[in-house]
C-alpha cells in the first residue's frame, strides 16, 4: 500500500521554522494509519484518538463498557489537541491518524494549526466502498488499538456520514 505514493511531495514541505501538520482524512480502513506510520518513520509524531484510548482505558468493550467510548473519543481528543499544540510550539513534524470526516472539524484543526504557528496539508485517502469491506473483514480480526471492530452497519452510517473534501486544499490519493 502506497508504493507508488511520492512522499517526497510531503517532506518537501518540511522546515524547522513553520512545523507541517499532515492531516488524515478518510473512511475507516482507507489507511490512514498505514500512511500516517510512513510518516512517522520519517520523523513525524503521530496522534491517534484510538492509540490514546487503548493506552488511557484499554480495549474497547473489553476494559471499558461500549457506552463509553463517545466519552472516551472526547477525552482522547482533547488530551491530543493539547499535545499537537505543544509539539507545534515545539516545531516538531506532527500527522494526525484521525479520519477528519466533517468539513467544521477539518476547519477548526486547520485554524488551530495555523493560530498555533504550524502550517497543515490535508490528504484525503479515496477508497471504494467495496475495498473498504474487504480491508476492514481482515482489519476485525487483528487485535490491537487501530482495530476498532467495524461492523457493516457501522460502515454504512459512516460513509452516508463523510464529508468528501473539496476545494478545501486536499491532496487526494486514490487508494
């Protein structure tokens, strides 16, 4: 996955004066985690709302009750919103693993990034309906923080639910 993908068109963007913020954006399973470790092994920090509530209260309706975790994604958020702004102070290269799926939310981190100092670059991961099934059927069977158990119900009211990017200075990668 994203063998062909030039990261250089990202790490060109690179400076130790203004940080970039690489942010994600896409559908569960579209790779946002596989193309935000790439990343990460180039320097980058990377935040996770899914990693930060595995290590902050455990496994998903296992260690915590399922009715939890809206409360969960809302502490995690925040304790990475807090954390992406120090590590801007700190000009530090940062991608965020979320799936970014509404246009207000894409919005206030853009703005958020820009008050804070940094610099964004949005990269939506396009993938077809039926590839996500098929990636996420495998996905359901690891066990790990970036497994979130995805059911085909859950996937649908989350593709009726994502906001495509458009003209909102997106790369779009075909994946």
């Amino acid at each position: 996955m994203f063998g062909k993908f030039n990261f250089d068109l990202i790490y060109a963007e690179r400076n130790n004066l203004t940080p970039l913020v690489v942010m994600m954006c896409g559908v569960a399973g579209s790779g946002k985690t596989t193309f935000s470790k790439k990343l990460e092994k180039e320097g980058f920090v990377r935040l996770s709302i899914d990693e930060e509530i595995w290590a902050v209260n455990g496994r998903y309706g296992i260690d915590f009750p399922i009715e939890k975790i809206e409360e969960y994604k809302k502490d995690a958020e925040k304790n990475l919103r807090n954390r992406l702004i120090k590590l801007i102070h700190d000009k530090q290269q940062v991608v965020i693993d979320f799936s970014f799926w509404d246009r207000a939310r894409r919005y206030q981190y853009k703005k958020l990034i820009e008050d804070s100092g940094g610099k964004w670059k949005l990269i939506y991961l396009k993938v077809q309906p039926n590839d996500l099934r098929e990636r996420l059927k495998l996905r359901n069977k690891r066990f790990d923080a970036n497994a979130f158990p995805i059911s085909e119900e859950i996937l649908t009211s989350y593709l009726n639910g994502f906001e495509i990017p458009n003209g909102e200075g997106e790369m779009v990668i075909d994946n």
